[in-house]
C-alpha cells in the first residue's frame, strides 16, 4: 500500500484523472459481466414458450411469462405479441423497432470504455511531458551534475505514460469483448423473434383475433 501511495504521488498531478478513469473502467466491466449474460438479456422460460406457441392460451401465457420476467428479450417478444393484430409488416416494423432500442441499451456504457481507452494514453502523455518540463526545470537551475536525481525524475516522469497505456490496453480489449458479447445477444434476440414472426401469423386468424380481443378487455 505505501508503495502504491507513493508511486501515485510521484505521478504527479495527472494520476488523478487517471485514477478517475481506472475506476469508471472498473465499474462498467462489472456491470457488464453481470448484464450481458445470456439468461440476463435471453431468458430460457421465454424461449421455450416462444417455440410452441399455437394457440391464443399460448399466447397468454407467453405474455404473462414476458410481464413477469422482464428482460431485453421478453419486452421485444411482448411487443410482438401486443400488435399481433397489425398487419404483419408493421409488427416486424415494431418488433424491429424495440430491438434496436434494447440493443442500445445493452450497449450502454461501451462508449465510456471506449473514451477510456482513447483518453487514458493521452493523458499519460501528458503527464510525462509535464514531468519532464520539471526535470529540464530542474537542470536549468542545478545543471546536470547529479545524474541519479535527473533519472529518478525521468522515470517518474515516464509513470503517468505506463499507468495511461496499463488502463488503456484492458479497456480496449474488455471493449471489444462485449462489444462482440452484445452483437451475439442481438443476433440470438433477432433470430427468435423471427420465429415468433412465423409462428404467430402461421397460426390461424381467429386465433389471433381472439388473442386481440382478450388484449383489449385485459386493457
């Protein structure tokens, strides 16, 4: 702990924002290992009754299961099950439509991660420029005759550099991991609303009027 302490003090001024940055990187990686996993956003019990779905009973309990689980995939699900009485083109439209929005929010926090990683360098930069702007300070008042005090400042100058690129490098890659995590989740979500899609204009029309019917007296 003291070594941290100090090693944070020779930085300089810039450890700050670095810090700063280390924990906003920090808390969205934790964030994102708990959202993103598939039976967080791709709920099992959703799936398994989206596959059979024939009847107007199951449409009701589909919906149910949807109201009582809530996640991405059951609130795009519920979207397509309220305006299953459109014409099919505008619920795919709708449905569509809600995708994107819940992808948007599983992809909320990536662009923090991706500042951080573009920031993180730069603000190391800086901090070793500013460190040897002290360190050539230095020279200009004592000289260059003590050769351990010039390099003792020229590695703590360089600190801020190694710190900005160690916060970097794992922003970037925990960046491109869920970026790819959340590209995955919206194929699946797509993949099994299209096949609600199908099942649920394949079912018979008095079915689905039914279905209408029960949702405007339940409204």
């Amino acid at each position: 702990m003291d070594t941290t302490l100090r090693l944070f003090g020779a930085g300089g001024i810039m450890m700050i924002p670095l810090l700063i940055c280390s924990i906003f990187a920090l808390a969205v990686v934790i964030e994102k290992l708990y959202a993103l996993r598939a039976r967080k956003v791709i709920a099992p019990a959703v799936v398994e009754l989206a596959g059979s779905l024939r009847t107007n009973e199951d449409m009701t309990a589909l919906a149910g299961v949807c109201r009582r689980i809530d996640t991405p995939f059951a609130r795009v699900i519920r979207t397509g099950l309220e305006n299953a009485d459109l014409p099919r083109a505008e619920n795919v439209e709708l449905i569509q439509s809600a995708a994107r929005h819940e992808v948007g929010t599983l992809e909320r926090g990536l662009t923090i991660l991706e500042i951080i990683t573009g920031i993180s360098p730069l603000l190391g930069l800086l901090g070793t420029v500013l460190g040897m702007f002290h360190v050539f300070s230095v020279i200009v008042e004592s000289g260059v005759g003590e050769a351990s005090t010039l390099s003792g400042g020229i590695s703590e100058a360089l600190l801020t550099t190694i710190v900005g690129l160690f916060i970097a490098i794992p922003s970037l890659v925990a960046h491109s991991y869920f970026s790819k995590r959340v590209d995955d989740l919206a194929l699946e979500i797509e993949r099994h609303a299209s096949s609600l899609v199908r099942k649920l204009y394949a079912a018979r029309p008095q079915a689905r009027a039914a279905w209408a019917e029960k949702k405007e007296v339940a409204g």
